[in-house]
C-alpha cells in the first residue's frame, strides 16, 4: 500500500512526484506511455495509475489519448513555480 513520505505539498497542491511527472512529459513532444512514465519518475505503475495520474488529471494538467501529454494548463504551472 502506498503511503506519502517525504511528499511535502511544493505548489498549490502539488508534491515533488507531480512536478516531476509534468516535467518529464514537457521534455516530450510524442506523450509517453503510463510505464515509461512512472519509470522515468521513479514510481511504481500501480502509484502512478491510482495515486497520481487522477489528480493530475482532475486539476487539467494532464491529457490522456493513447500516451499522456502535458495540457497548456500544466505547461503554465511549471513556469510559475
């Protein structure tokens, strides 16, 4: 079970995890996948999927088709913080 450690709240809500998540898909113009994703965050599928993926998303920072892209929105939050 997942329990936030060391997750302190950086920026109107967001953990170190979600900005790093919004980071690594504006390093790409292609999206990537979930696996590729958590992977590249450091966190398990499951975490990502359950824990994170839905708030980000909830928050309009995050766009899913076939991969997840960073929206606008979550472009203009990483210029602010």
């Amino acid at each position: 079970m997942f329990i936030l450690k060391d997750e302190s709240i950086i920026y109107q809500g967001l953990t170190k995890t979600d900005i790093s998540i919004l980071r690594a898909l504006a390093s790409t113009e292609k999206g990537l996948g979930y696996s590729t994703l958590s992977a590249k965050c450091g966190i398990s599928r499951d975490d990502y999927m359950i824990v994170y993926e839905p708030y980000l998303l909830e928050q309009g920072f995050l766009d899913i088709s076939s991969r997840r892209f960073i929206t606008d929105t979550g472009k203009e939050l990483l210029t602010k913080i």
